[in-house]
C-alpha cells in the first residue's frame, strides 16, 4: 500500500511542483491571482503534505531506529521519495543561477592552484545568442497581442524567466571550463549538467581528432566511448587504461574506457595531458612536452653535422 502511494506520491510532485513554481514566481513579480485559484492552489498543496508525512514519515522513522542523523534520515527520505531525475534538474538549475552571478562578475568556478582551465563554448555561442534573441523577440510579440491581463502577465513571467536561465546555461558553461590538473588528471565538465574527473593514473593516451557524433550532450557507444559533444562536434580523444565511472545529466550511470570531448584548443589540451608534473605557464611560454602522448608526434629529427 504505502508503495503505491509513495509511486503515487512521485507523480503529485511531477504534476504540482512546476504548477507551485510558476505560481510563486507570478506572486513574486506582482501578478494579481484570481481569488479561486490560490485556495484551489493551497487545497492542493496541504493534500500533497498530507500524503508526504503520510508516506515519508515512517521511512524517517526507520532510519532513525537504524542510528542516523537527523540529516542522514531526512536526506534518505528525500531520495526515496523524489525522482532523481527531478532531483537533479532542480540542483542544475539552481547551480545554472549561481553560474549567472559568477558570469556577471568575471569569476571562474572552482579552479585550484595549478590547474589549466579550457573553454568549449566556441561551438554554441552564436546558437545561444540567436536562441536569446529569439525568445526576446517572442517575449514582446506576446506581450503585444495577448488580451487578457492574467495570461498577459503569466506569459511574461514565464518567459522573462525562461531568458534567465539561457543566459544562465551559457554563463554556467563559460565560468565552468574543462581542467588539466597539475598532477595531470582530467575534469569534464559542461556547465552545471555534466562533471566527470579523470586521474592522471588512467589516461592512456591524448590525441587531437575533430568527430561529429551523432545524438544529444551524452553519448556512450556499445564499446564504451563516451562523447561530450558540444554544437554537435567533439576534438580531443582521450583513451583511458581502464573504465571510469560517471553520471549523466539526468542520474543514470554509466561508464567508459574512452572519453571524447569538444574543446577550443584542442592542441593545448594535448599538450598540458603530456606533462603532467609541468607547472602551468602561458601558452607562449610553454615549452614541448618531452614525452608525448600521442604516437602521431615525433621528436624533431637532429639537424646533420657540420663537414669536417
């Protein structure tokens, strides 16, 4: 029974969560509510809390006789009875803001000392901004033609909102770049959706090559190669000497023993994977790699010896 109802339960909040949001974010801006639907909206909100405690309350209660803490308890709660997927699009978007802050003051996240950050925006840039004009352009046209002042004002909530977080996509992949470590480990990232960290002991080999796979952000072949693509294109092959474990954007797991990524330099990238133990400089600064990755790069051949 209180399987069927924590099922039940998940579906409520795939139904009513998004419904809340729009709600309190029209509240928020300032729009006048009809009187029927708030108490309609709260009816169905006390239901919903009602079968919460009804459902979560003794998977607490469990977890409390088992010795965790009231942290440990409420966050199994949690993960019991709200979709990982919903879960994981919630945490995105609220990282995706934060992104929009550290965008709007210059600053980069979470870079250590000595780590060489690599952007991968390149690609999807100009798509963005025509994506943004468009939505600028649909959000005047609609504020224009629809009548009647409650959908008027729904409608322009939601799509001011909707160019919010595009712009906060984008500044979640600028201030989020891909990283060579200095120990020579590997971080993938695209923006707050997917993060994938790779050690230095399990990078087999590095090589530039420009692939355009087919299919979404996240692709995994029967052979365990993982693209990253990004505007539909990836340019650094990394082979890997063993699996390595990682999520997809919406929780599911998976793993891969070669890694395919988009970024802008993708001869610098090379070249900071082939020296690990190297202190990052300036790429003019920078000197060969003395042991290359790659069995395509060669060492430049002795100049011949002057005749006696």
């Amino acid at each position: 029974m209180r399987a069927r109802m924590a099922r039940g339960l998940r579906v409520a909040m795939w139904a009513v969560l998004p419904g809340e949001v729009v709600l309190v974010v029209c509240l928020v801006a300032g729009v006048r509510i009809p009187g029927a639907v708030l108490p309609a909206a709260e009816a169905l909100v006390v239901g919903m809390l009602a079968l919460e405690a009804y459902v979560m309350w003794p998977l607490y209660a469990a977890r409390r006789r088992a010795g965790d803490t009231r942290r440990e308890a409420g966050l199994a709660v949690v993960r019991a009875a709200v979709p990982v997927a919903l879960r994981r699009l919630i945490v995105h978007e609220f990282r995706a803001l934060h992104s929009l802050g550290l965008w709007t003051v210059r600053r980069r996240h979470r870079i250590p000392e000595g780590a060489r950050p690599f952007s991968y925006t390149e690609p999807q840039t100009g798509i963005m901004w025509a994506f943004l004009f468009v939505s600028v352009v649909e959000t005047v046209v609609l504020a224009l033609v629809i009548p009647w002042p409650l959908v008027h004002a729904v409608v322009l909530v939601v799509d001011v909102y909707g160019i919010v977080i595009i712009l906060a996509l984008h500044a979640a992949a600028v201030t989020r770049p891909h990283l060579v470590g200095a120990d020579g480990s590997l971080r993938l990232r695209y923006g707050a959706l997917f993060d994938l960290r790779v050690p230095a002991a399990a990078i087999a080999s590095a090589r530039v090559e420009r692939r355009f796979p087919d299919g979404g952000l996240v692709r995994v072949d029967e052979d365990g190669t993982l693209d990253l693509a990004v505007g539909s294109q990836t340019t650094v092959t990394v082979e890997l000497t063993g699996p390595v474990e990682f999520v997809r954007p919406l929780g599911r797991h998976g793993s891969a023993r070669t890694v395919r990524f988009h970024a802008d330099d993708p001869r610098a990238v090379v070249a900071a994977l082939a020296a690990p133990g190297r202190v990052a400089v300036p790429p003019e600064r920078a000197t060969p790699p003395r042991v290359p990755l790659t069995p395509e790069r060669t060492a430049p051949s002795s100049p011949p010896a002057p005749p006696a």
